[in-house]
C-alpha cells in the first residue's frame, strides 16, 4: 500500500492523504510522550482515522510488532498498519507501512515511498 518516512517535531501532528481504491483516507498522526502509559490510540472519522502514538519516546526504538487495523473497506478488507519510532530529543523518526489485506497483507512488496 504504502511506507511513509518522517520526521515529526515534538508538540505538533502530521496529515496524510492516503489514496485507497479511489478513496482518500485521511490519516493524522501525533504523539503524546507526556502519557503516563505507553500505546496506540485510534479514533476513527468519516474520512480516516486518528493515530496518538502515546509514551513513544524510546531513543533506542519502539515498533508495533504485527499489523494494526485501522479501517474496513466496502469490500470487507482491512487496511491496517505497522509502524517504528524513534525519538530524537523531541523529535520523532516515525516509519509507517500501510497494509491492504487480501490473501495475506499486501504491501510489503509493493512499496510506494511518498
């Protein structure tokens, strides 16, 4: 589906337009390092979803270690995601994979770097 690299200054949130069969997800991604307990919160909307990365402030790295869902599509596949950070100082290096399911999870193969 899809693999973003980037770079997300502490205090501030990022959005990306996802296209998906014809459909534009509209994904906004932050993070919470001041959280008191460390995970993934997913909020969805009509046009997207919402990912707080909370407590994701390890300089040695954090990853979610299998495919998170974030959407089921019209035709009951899922579009799902993995993700890794890095904290730099206050700054987070986030590498994001987005999956489309189908026999399997597509993606991993097909990489398209925006």
């Amino acid at each position: 589906m899809g693999h973003y690299s980037l770079l997300i200054p502490g205090g501030s949130a990022t959005r990306i337009p996802v296209d998906v069969n014809g459909w534009t997800f509209d994904l906004e991604i932050e993070f919470d390092n001041a959280s008191e307990d460390q995970g993934v919160e997913i909020t969805p909307s009509n046009d997207g979803a919402r990912i707080i990365f909370r407590k994701w402030n390890n300089a040695l790295g954090t990853a979610l270690t299998e495919p998170t869902k974030l959407a089921t599509l019209q035709d009951g596949r899922e579009l799902a995601f993995m993700a890794s950070n890095y904290a730099i100082g206050t700054t987070n290096k986030l590498d994001l994979q987005l999956l489309l399911q189908g026999g399997g999870w597509r993606g991993a193969a097909s990489v398209r770097t925006a």
